[in-house]
C-alpha cells in the first residue's frame, strides 16, 4: 500500500493568503495593522526560533507583532507583568506565552492572567472550556485546528469515523479530542483518547479510521499498531539535539492510507493557526467597539 503525503505547507499557505488579504482590508478600514504580541521566557533555541519563524510569518501577511523577552532569571511576576503589559496595549489584538516556560514559571497562571479576547493560543482555561460547550466565535487551539484543516483539506472521512489519539496533554490530545467530537462541519467523529495508562491502547489504534499521534514520544506509533488504510498523522514531536522526532515513525507509510511527512506536517498549519486568531480577535475587537 502506498500513502498519500500529508504536507501542511498548502493547507498553511490557503490559510495565510486568506488573512493576508483580511489584513490589508482591516489595515485600509481601521488605519493600523492586526497586532501578534509574543512573550518568550528564557532562550530555548527551539522556542526562540518558533517565536521568530511566527513574527516572520506576520511581517509577510501585513500583521504588526511585538516581542517581549523575559530571562530566565527574572521571576513569575516579572512573567505577569508583561501579560498584564499586552491586555492593556490596543496596537496588541491577540498574543501568546511561549510554551514551555523554564522552571520556576507557570505556565498556566500565565494564561489564566491573559485576557480571553486576545487568547492567540486558544488555550485560556475560559476558551477551553468554550471548546467543551462547541461555541463557535471563541479562539480555539491552533494545533487541533491545524490538524481538523489537513484533514479537510486532504479529503479524510471524518464525520461518524473512529478517531484515536495518542496522548492527553492540554496543548493537543484532550482539545483535538473535543474539536474532533463536536457535531459541527469536519468534525462529529467517534473519539477515543489513549496514553500510558492504557496497557493495550494498540487494540484500539488497530479499530481506528485516525490515529493521531499526540504525546511527544519519538515513533510511539508504528505500523503494528495501524490498520492498513489508516490515516496517520503526527502531532507530537520531541528533539534530539537538533533533529526533529515526530511520533508516527515513517514506516508507517507502508500501511497507511494517508500520513502526515516527518518534516513539514502539522507545525507550519499551527503557525498558520495562530495568525487567523489574531486577525479575528482583531475584527471582533473592531466590531466591539
């Protein structure tokens, strides 16, 4: 059997010429620019280069960003501080924490600090729960989405469909589990989640139409633990050095029906994600007022 590839860079890129040209009509209606504000806590060289590659992005789609650095020796006030600087700051329509902070952060007191209106992230308690209820309008999380976009757009059967995903975490498995379940438009699938705990998660990966690799565990799903014609693809990554470890290991391929590549999948969709959020909390905050 041979897979069909799964890049995210067409989904990314249909994403990012549809706010490119929101962008300039916000900019000519409203006289400035949808604003991305980023805080990165410590020098991570992996979250430095996200942060960069995401103000990158915004500088080609017409997108103001603004970039707070915190060392990693300062404190957690110091951390609240600069949120509490970007709630209050008009030109910033929406912003993120980058995501792991260093020991001695909270991550999550950061966010509950956040203002929901300018959740970039889709991942303030408040939205999440939003997620939960399937109320539309609300910023939601930009890898779930990321991942429902590639899906939609590679033409997979998602609606009443068995969906497993591997891993829990707050970023990934548990909002991926309830966007996918929603009974909305590329969603109303059968979702199971799986981790750890569950001794024998591979019977239930083996009955599933989507797996979905989510726990940040190199090559945790392989082919013996895939139906044939399955379709694959890896949220969860790790790093080894500088090398990228996706979760799906690549000889899935020879079983798959789809799958997402080891370079090039999910992550730049995220990114993609990430600056529609903020054009539209921009034009909802527009609106508002």
């Amino acid at each position: 059997m041979t897979a069909i590839f799964m890049p995210g860079a067409p989904v990314a890129e249909a994403v990012l010429a549809e706010v490119t040209e929101r962008s300039a009509l916000f900019a000519d209606k409203y006289d400035r620019q949808p604003g991305l504000g980023t805080i990165l806590v410590g020098d991570d060289p992996a979250s430095a280069g996200y942060v960069t590659k995401k103000h990158e992005t915004c500088e080609r789609c017409g997108l103001a960003s603004f970039d707070v650095r915190i060392p990693a020796t300062a404190t957690q006030a110091d951390l609240l501080a600069a949120v509490a600087g970007f709630n209050a700051d008009p030109a910033v329509d929406a912003f993120i924490v980058q995501n792991p902070v260093p020991g001695g952060f909270d991550f999550n007191a950061a966010m509950a600090a956040l203002d929901p209106g300018k959740d970039a992230d889709g991942l303030h308690p408040t939205n999440l729960g939003f997620l939960a209820l399937g109320e539309p309008g609300r910023p939601r999380p930009c890898t779930p989405l990321g991942i429902q976009a590639m899906l939609a757009h590679y033409e997979v059967p998602v609606a009443g469909r068995r969906v497993v995903i591997v891993g829990r975490g707050p970023t990934l498995g548990r909002p991926l589990s309830m966007l996918l379940g929603l009974k909305e438009k590329g969603a109303n699938a059968a979702v199971t989640v799986v981790h750890t705990g569950v001794p024998d998660w591979a019977e239930l990966t083996r009955q599933a139409d989507i797996v979905i690799g989510a726990a940040g565990v190199p090559s945790s799903v392989t082919p013996e633990v895939l139906r044939p014609g399955a379709c694959v693809i890896s949220g969860g990554i790790s790093w080894e050095g500088r090398r990228l470890l996706p979760d799906v290991d690549e000889s899935c391929a020879e079983v798959a029906g789809w799958i997402t590549p080891r370079l090039g999948g999910v992550g730049v969709t995220t990114v993609a994600m990430l600056l529609r959020n903020t054009l539209v909390a921009a034009e909802t905050r527009a609106g508002a007022r």
